[in-house]
C-alpha cells in the first residue's frame, strides 16, 4: 500500500528494507522472504495484491 497516493511509482529505497521493514498482506501475514531482491519482493507484491487479492484499501479506496 502507499498512501498518499501523490507517491506511486516512487522507489522504496534499499535503506528502507534494511532497516527492517516488511511485506505484510491485508490479514498481516509476510508475503516474502525480507532479504529477496528488489525484483524478486516487486513481483511478490502484484502477485499478492493482484492475483491473490489480498492488497490493502488506502483511505481514498484504491486497493493496493
């Protein structure tokens, strides 16, 4: 999800995902292993948004 939305598109840096941050799904479930590639944690996320259904709804109503 991001939210505001004005940041779609915008690069979640490698600072980021070392601090720790994680991919969770709309039921708060890890979706992906945290130290996969950037491609490999891209295509996890339409996957699990997309195809699987499980984005999350950001304030405005688009799902992600």
């Amino acid at each position: 999800m991001i939210y505001p939305e004005q940041n779609v598109g915008l690069l979640i840096t490698e600072k980021v995902r070392g601090a720790g941050a994680q991919l969770l799904n709309r039921e708060g479930e890890q979706f992906v292993y945290p130290l996969e590639t950037r491609d490999v944690e891209s295509s996890a996320i339409l996957r699990e948004c997309h195809e699987r259904k499980k984005g999350i709804e950001t304030p405005t109503g688009r799902v992600s």
